[in-house]
C-alpha cells in the first residue's frame, strides 16, 4: 500500500489529492499529505515531481492493537492531519482525521463508544470496498 519515494506526482495522484503513506518494502517510510499536493501541484510539473522530493520524513504510527479514541488522541496531540497503522513495522493502513470526524459522527457520544482495535475497523473498510 502507499505511494513510493520513486513515484510522480502524476502516479500518485491516480487516487485522486489526499493523503498518502510512503513506503519502501511494505515499511513507511515518509508521508504526503493532501497540502503537500496542493502546494506542489501550484509549483510544479506532476509528472517531474518525485514523492521523495515532497514527502514529509515525520510520520504519526499506531498499532493495529489500538483504539480508534487512541488514533483520534494521537492526532490531536501532534497537530498531524493523518495517522499510519503499523503492525511489525510494515504499513497497514491510514486513519485520517477527516476520517475519525465521519466515525466520530456515527458512533454517538464516548460513553456508547467501543474501544475495539484499529485494525478491525481496517478490515471491515477494506472488506467494505
């Protein structure tokens, strides 16, 4: 999953300008976010562009074994627009935080919330699309 450091602009925009993790080898290795997309989109050629050139080496990592209220803790912590999952080191999936607004919006107040790992909520959106 993710984009690769040697991958254009114009590759990693296929998906359509939102944020990505950067991976070598299933590792996360940087990560593109939906700014940086922009910014380089307004600067530059997409196809001359490299990820490597625009990613940002300062990634946010949960486990798989966490919590969705962890994800959302993380994120308000650290200001970061998006969160990579990891489990042994290799890139398991994204939880944006537009992403836990939508989750948030579904899920009721925190009394009602369930504190399941992340990566079960990955497998059923994955399953789901």
């Amino acid at each position: 999953g993710g984009v690769r450091p040697s991958d254009t602009l114009s590759l990693a925009l296929r998906g359509g300008a939102r944020d990505m993790a950067v991976t070598e080898g299933g590792r996360v290795v940087g990560m593109v976010y939906r700014s940086d997309l922009i910014f380089a989109l307004r600067n530059g050629d997409a196809r001359h562009v490299f990820i490597r050139d625009i990613m940002s080496r300062t990634v946010e990592t949960i486990s798989g074994n966490n919590s969705m209220l962890d994800a959302q803790e993380v994120l308000a912590r650290t200001s970061a627009a998006a969160v990579v999952v990891v489990d042994d080191g290799l890139y398991r999936g994204l939880i944006t935080a537009d992403r836990l607004q939508h989750v948030a919006q579904h899920i009721g107040d925190r009394r009602n919330r369930r504190r399941g790992p992340v990566s079960t909520w990955l497998t059923a959106r994955l399953r789901a699309n």
